[in-house]
C-alpha cells in the first residue's frame, strides 16, 4: 500500500515539473521579438556608355570590287605563218614594256613578195615614163601636122594624143605602189610588238607553231592603271562626286583602296574617275569606278582579279556626332543617360549609318552618355548604372 502512494506521488510530481517546463518554454517564446521579412532592393541595371564628341565629320563611303586593267587587249596576228621567235615574256604572268617584240612569224614570204611588189614598181614606172614621152611626141607631131591649118595651139584629141595609154600607165603603177605598200606593211606585221606596258595571260603559242591571222595567241593587259568597279546605291552617291554623274565639277573624290594580299593587309591611294553608262538592271545599282594609278609599282602587286575594298572620302557635316552602331535603336532611337542616371529615350536624326558606326546630323550634344548595350527590359526614365570601362580593352 506505501508503495501504491510512493509512486502516485512519484507521478504527480513528474506532471507538476513537465507542466511548469512547458510554461517556462511557452513564456519563454512569447517575450522573444518577431523579425519582420523585408524585400530585398531591386538591383539597377548597369549599361556601357559612350560618350558624344560633335564636331565637323567626314562621311566614308565604304564599298567592293573586282580589280580589272585598265587596258586589255588580245595578242593577234593580221598574217599567216611559221612562229619563228617568242619572247621569253610571252608566258602566263610575263612583264614586258612598250614596243617590245613578243612574236615574230617566219618573215620569208613576205620579204620575197616586198621583192616582187617593187620590181612591179619600177617596171611601171618605166611604161609610165615611156607613155608619156609618146603622148608628148604625138602633140608635138599634131602641132606640126597642123600648124598651116590655124589649129596647132589647141590641143589634139585624147586618143591622137594617147591619153588613154597614159592614163592606164598611171593607174599601173598607182596599184602597184599599192602592192609594194600592203606587202611591206604585211612584212612589218610579221613582227608583234608590246602597244604598251603591262603582262600576259592566256597565252598558247609556242616557236615552231603555224599560226593564222585572226587568231588570238594571248591576253595583254596594261600595268599603268587599275580599276575597281564598285557597286552604290542612289543614296550613297549623295556624299561623294562622281564626275559626269553627280552636280559639280572637277576631280572625282579620293579613295582608300584596301585589299589582302600574301598575309598582309595593304592600302593603295584612288579616285572616283566615272560611273559606268547605266545602271544595273537586276540589283539597280549604279557601278562606280575608282582608278589606281601604278598597281604594279610595288610588291605584291594590286593585281587583276582581286576583291578590294574601297572607302571613299565623302562630304563633311558641320557639328555632327558619330556614335557606334549598337547605339541606335529601332526608330532612330538612342537611350542617352543623364546626370541623374536615368534613362532618356531619345530621337536623332541619321545622315549615314555603316556597319560599325552612325553619323548623327543632331538629336545630341556634345559630352552626353549614349547606351551601347542591351537590356532585357528597359523603360523611359528607369535608372541605371554605369559600367566602369574595361582596363583591359586598352591593351
């Protein structure tokens, strides 16, 4: 029985603690401070900026084009025959200057005919002299026949006077000086000079070879020069002169003519000289040509058949601004950060936007921030940071 009550007692004494615990705790929690959830601020976009320089700007026109020669010609004999010569020039790529001889055909021929045509020369030239002492003899032998007949001043009649054999004389030897001129012409073409400076391509002709007139042996192309012909829109040839195209007068605008060539990036100095008679009938273009003066004046050369490039030095804007590309936006926009940081969208009025730059005519001024970069959304008036410039871009 008193240990019945034992642990009865034992119990309610282990309640009476666990409740007093539980109390405590529950105290405990009550007096403790609630903390408040607060949102985190909203972190401001950074952007890249460039900052504006008006001033008077100078408008490139930048275009491309094939090099081609500005003469080129074929390499034909006007006469037949054996070759007996070749230059050593006369090879795919060969140099040669002006009044070089390239080819000679067997010259034989054409020496015996030169032979032939003179002695035909003298031989008329003979009858021609022994018609006309005739025809002399027979009017001085009217004149005497005649002179007491009151007739012997006027003259005898064409045939009493042999006019008709004179004349036939004449005419003799006329075509034959004619003969002997073709023959020796025909000699001198026997031999084909350089008509100028320059190099060969396409050639097929070899010594030994019996080559016809008529016949393209070669392609010459002249060295003196080279043209580009560059495709342009109407509204790029606003900015620069093409003359007898474009209103005013003078020398065509220079060029910066570029090209890569063995590795090298190498820069050559032009002008527009003409535009083309019309315009192409598929893509509307007007085809500009730029000429450079002594391509082959140094190595390596501005060859024929090179795609160039050329940038064309047009008009100058007074108090303009160019900005990089990425900064105009749709609408001829621009999103120009004031001092306060924040975004102001802006509209500017384009004279020319290329690949990599745009220049402004106005719509900013001279030290304002213009954004570079993108962003996912972007509200007018929405603040933003600056980025700091990349230390390492200098390098």
């Amino acid at each position: 029985m008193k240990n019945t009550k034992k642990r009865i007692i034992h119990v309610g004494l282990m309640v009476v603690l666990l409740g007093l615990g539980v109390a405590g705790f529950l105290a405990l929690t009550a007096s403790k401070p609630q903390l408040k959830r607060t949102k985190p601020p909203t972190p401001m976009p950074m952007v890249r900026v460039s900052q504006i320089k008006t001033g008077p700007q100078s408008v490139t026109v930048r275009g491309e084009g094939t090099v081609r020669p500005l003469r080129e010609i074929q390499l034909v004999p006007q006469v037949n025959g054996k070759v007996v010569f070749a230059s050593p020039v006369l090879v795919d790529g060969g140099e040669f200057k002006k009044g070089d001889t390239l080819l000679r055909i067997d010259p034989l021929d054409y020496q015996l005919a030169v032979t032939l045509a003179l002695a035909r020369v003298k031989d008329s030239e003979s009858r021609l002299r022994v018609a006309e002492e005739e025809a002399a003899a027979a009017k001085e032998e009217w004149r005497l026949l005649y002179k007491d007949k009151g007739v012997a001043d006027e003259d005898p009649p064409a045939l009493v006077a042999k006019e008709p054999q004179l004349a036939a004389a004449k005419a003799k030897l006329a075509a034959d000086r004619a003969d002997l001129q073709k023959a020796r012409l025909n000699l001198e073409r026997t031999e084909l000079k350089a008509p100028f400076n320059g190099r060969v391509s396409e050639e097929s002709v070899d010594i030994g070879q019996y080559v016809s007139s008529a016949k393209p042996l070669a392609t010459l192309f002249s060295t003196e020069a080279a043209e580009i012909v560059v495709p342009f829109d109407d509204e790029s040839l606003f900015w620069f002169h093409v003359p007898g195209f474009t209103p005013g007068s003078g020398a065509g605008s220079t060029v910066k003519v570029l090209a890569r060539i063995a590795g090298r990036e190498l820069t050559w100095s032009g002008e527009v000289v003409r535009a083309e008679g019309k315009l192409d009938g598929r893509t509307r273009m007007v085809q500009v040509v730029v000429r450079v003066q002594k391509p082959y004046a140094r190595k390596p050369p501005l060859a024929a058949g090179l795609f160039a490039a050329v940038e064309i030095q047009g008009r100058t804007l007074e108090n303009a601004a160019v900005i990089p590309r990425a900064a105009l936006r749709d609408n001829n926009t621009v999103w120009v950060v004031d001092d306060t940081g924040q975004l102001v969208f802006r509209r500017v009025d384009v004279a020319r936007q290329g690949t990599h730059q745009a220049i402004l005519r106005s719509g900013l001024k001279d030290g304002e921030m213009v954004v570079t970069s993108g962003l996912k959304v972007v509200t007018d008036g929405m603040k933003v940071r600056i980025m700091p410039p990349n230390k390492d871009s200098k390098s």
